[in-house]
C-alpha cells in the first residue's frame, strides 16, 4: 500500500493519542475515516479535526470488548463507505498490579480491552479487508509485548498476548497469499494520556509504593516520543509492508538488550527497578529475586 489517497481506514480509540494522530495524518494524505472510541465526545472532535482535509469521516461510540459491538461496526463502516482498507486496533488500557495480587475482574477487564478488543477488531474486519483486494491489520501492541518489568503483569499479559497472535495472523495471510498485510506495533513511551487513566490496584501501592507519592507521575517521565511521531512512524510501516514497527529510541534499545539477553534482562530489570524504589539491593536470582 504505497498510497493511502482514497483507501478507507477503521480506527479504535481515535479519540486521543495515537488513535487521533493517525486519523489527522491519514486525513492529510487523502484517506478516508471510520473512527470510533469508548468517549464520544472525543472521537467527534478528532473527526471535525480530521474533516478540515476534505475526507469522508464516521464515527462510532464503541466498546471494543463488545465482540457483536465491534463486528456491528464493522460492517457499518462498509455499508457507509464502501469498501475498509486498514483496520487499526489502537484503544488500549493500563492496569498497574501485581501477578499475585491483581483481581480477576480487572484481569478480565485489561484483557478484554487490550487483547480481545484487537481480536474482536481484527475478525471482524479481515473479511472485508480481503474483499478490498488491498488490505492491511495494524494491531499495537507495546514495548511491554517484548519485556516484562515488575507491577506490570496483566499489561504484559495482554500486548505479549497481541503479539503472538498478530505473528501468527501475519504468517497466516502469507501461506494462505491473501491480499492483506499484517503489522505488530510495539510504541515505546508515548506521550498520551494512558498513565494518567490507568488503574492502580492496592496490592501495587504496598509492594511497590514509595509514600504518597503517585506512581503515575514517575511512569510518565519516560514518556518521549509524540503521538505524532508515533502516527508518522506506524504509516512508513505500513507502506513497506513491516511485519514489525518498533517506535522510539527507548522502544528499539530495550528491543536489542532483550535479543541479547533473553533471560539475563530481567536482572537489569530488577536492579533498576529497585533503584528506583530505594531498594539498592535487590535479592539474587531466584523466587525472590522478582517478589
């Protein structure tokens, strides 16, 4: 898809950060819009943005872990446009929480927004991507879909989770020569709103806490790359076919060390992060070398 003029392109939480990025750059470029957000007063001001250019633009109140709400939308987007080209699966959530001490309702929540939302968006669209006879799956995953830190782990869950069946999808199109590219997006810090929204679980704040401090506030510090960028980066990808679209100096740093060192990482990953709680002695390998 060397041209995005006159193509379609279906994009969950287009409301802010990357998801608007995307919509404003597309737009710029001649491509039609079917954008959609759980916040519909959000999506319709990236839609009157995006609007400006000249474009077709549509949007959507959605719940992407609404399986019959996401399939509902897609088929709308093609009765209303035409034709889809692109399906981006961007809307996303963060839940800081510990593997043993995190609830299952918020498991279930974080997974459903982040890991089935992209499959529910991925199953839905794929049919008529095909039909296009040019389509593509944009599905973002995480720089936390390649490595794992601690107070973490149902993030990590869910893009380490978007990862692996975005791989497999890709090798799925190119055995089955289906006229459809497939792309796993891995965004280092991205200057959105994620952290500011994300939830915190109790048992996080005792293991990890450091006084009243809001965690949120020093996530946010690595936060160094703009939406912009990001959009500008994921589009290049997109127009040469990648299978894989790291975005940022931290995200392809952190990419390389875990080529390198597989295991041995989460050594580093420890001393840091104990570092960073005033802990400068972290335990050795082992159990608790990771509590």
């Amino acid at each position: 898809m060397k041209s995005f003029t006159d193509k379609v392109a279906a994009i969950t939480g287009a409301g802010s950060g990357i998801g608007r990025a995307l919509a404003l750059n597309l737009a710029a470029q001649r491509c039609h819009l079917a954008l959609s957000d759980i916040n519909e007063e959000a999506v319709k001001e990236t839609a009157a943005q995006a609007q400006k250019h000249g474009v077709k633009v549509t949007t959507a109140r959605l719940d992407v872990s609404d399986a019959a709400a996401v399939q509902a939308w897609a088929d709308q987007v093609v009765a209303e446009h035409g034709k889809v080209n692109m399906i981006f699966n961007n809307a996303g959530v963060s839940l800081g929480s510990t593997a043993e001490g995190v609830s299952r309702e918020d498991f279930e929540w974080i997974m459903g927004i982040n890991f089935w939302g992209v499959v529910y968006g991925t199953q839905a669209f794929l049919p008529h991507l095909k039909a296009s006879g040019e389509g593509h799956v944009i599905n973002i995953s995480s720089l936390f879909g390649l490595l794992s830190v601690p107070g973490q782990s149902t993030y990590n869950a869910s893009k380490f989770a978007v990862r692996g069946f975005t791989e497999c999808l890709s090798q799925e199109m190119m055995v089955t020569r289906a006229p459809v590219g497939v792309t796993c997006v891995h965004p280092g810090g991205i200057k959105t709103n994620i952290a500011r929204s994300a939830r915190l679980s109790q048992d996080l704040a005792q293991r990890f806490g450091s006084g009243d401090k809001d965690p949120r506030e020093d996530f946010e510090k690595f936060f160094i790359t703009t939406p912009d960028t990001a959009a500008q980066v994921i589009l290049n990808g997109v127009r040469k076919n990648k299978r894989r679209v790291l975005i940022g100096r931290d995200a392809k740093f952190l990419d390389l060390v875990v080529r390198l060192m597989p295991s041995a990482y989460q050594r580093i990953v420890v001393r840091f992060t104990g570092k960073a709680l005033g802990r400068d002695k972290p335990a050795q390998d082992g159990p608790a070398a990771i509590s």
